[in-house]
C-alpha cells in the first residue's frame, strides 16, 4: 500500500476515506453524505462522489438501491474469504517475485520491518500496517505485476478495516515473527524456504483469526 502524496483531489479524498474506514474512525453501517463529507475535507462534491465510487468499488462502501451509501458491514465468513484471497494473491506474487531480489530489496525489506514493529510500539496502527504491507509490495513488485500489486492492495485494505486490529492485538504477532523469519531465509539465500515460510504466515494467520473471531 503506497503512502506516497496522491496526484488528485479525489486520489486525495479516496485515501482519506480509506484510512478512516480501515482505522475503524467511520465504523460498519456509517452512512455516507456526500455533502458533509466535501465540507469536512475542504473539496468540492465531485471528488467526493468519484471517491465513493471508487471505494464501493474496492467492497468498503455499500451503495443502495435508492443511493443511500454506508460504510459496508462484514461477518466472520466476510473476513476469512478476504483472508484467503489475500493470501492466494500475496502467496503468488511472492513466489513469482523472490528470484529478482537484490541486496537492495533486502535492505529496504529490513528497514519496512523496523518501521512495522516500532508503528506497533507506539500505538501508530495505521504506519504499522502500512509499514508491513510495504514489506511483501517489494518483493511483488520485484515481480513486474503491477496489476496484482493494486489487486493485493485492495484487499488489505478491506482485511484490516474488518478486523480493526489494534496496536495491542495478538494477531500482529504472526507477521511480525513470520517476516522476520522470511527475512532470514532471504538473506542465506533460500528462496524455496522463505517462500514456504510466508506462506504459513496467512494459514496460521487464518487460523488465529478463526479462533478469536468464534471466541467473540
């Protein structure tokens, strides 16, 4: 997930409306009015509305029949299906990517996993999970594909925004030991180890998810 400045009004407003939406600032079932919306952010009602589209589009906004709009609201199953398809799309570009890394790549990995651990230390959830997204983009980019990168990306987005994960929560835990892990591997040059590592980084994922979402 790229957090470079947006080119556009609305790049701008989608972005904003994204992060309040993941960061559980615009809860399930929020409703959407364009006005307010435009007043708040300072823009005109147009990017606002091409906003709205393009993240009803990427499944965070629910648009009615009658045009009524909320931010979407998600079950169990929801989030274990956005679990699956992350991973079978994160798992692939991965794979395809982990030959074309450089020493270069390893060492921006390296500093996204510092950046990670410390956005989890301070309690700067947004950062972190930017930070640990940024860490599987450069290997998928590594890749050359682009478009699964932008298909990666929108359904991180949505997982994080179901599951609302707090800077305290148990879940980050996975990542945080499954990168570390995939990082050393990567560096003694197992690329068929690492690639295997980072897989069951999404399958013992999963499964904590199951676990504390039945508990709920």
């Amino acid at each position: 997930m790229s957090y470079t400045v947006p080119p556009t009004r609305t790049a701008a407003v989608v972005r904003q409306l994204r992060n309040e939406i993941v960061t559980g600032e615009l809860p399930p079932g929020t409703l959407i009015k364009d006005a307010e919306l435009a007043a708040r952010l300072g823009v005109s009602i147009t990017p606002v509305r091409e906003a709205i589209a393009q993240l009803s589009v990427e499944g965070l906004i629910d648009i009615a029949p009658n045009r009524t709009r909320h931010v979407t609201k998600v079950t169990q199953k929801n989030a274990l299906e956005l679990i699956d398809v992350m991973g079978v799309l994160a798992c692939a570009g991965f794979e395809w990517g982990v030959e074309n890394l450089t020493a270069t790549h390893l060492d921006l990995m390296r500093q996204r996993q510092k950046e990670f651990v410390e956005g989890l230390r301070t309690g700067n959830v947004l950062a972190a999970g930017a930070a640990g997204a940024d860490f599987s983009t450069i290997v998928i980019l590594a890749s050359g594909n682009r478009e699964l990168q932008s298909m990666v990306d929108l359904v991180v987005a949505r997982t994080l925004r179901i599951l609302a994960m707090g800077a305290e929560s148990d879940l980050w835990e996975t990542w945080i030991t499954g990168h570390e892990e995939v990082l050393g591997l990567l560096e003694r040059g197992d690329h068929p180890g690492a690639i295997a590592r980072y897989k069951r980084i999404y399958v013992e994922f999963r499964q904590k998810v199951e676990r504390e979402l039945f508990q709920e």
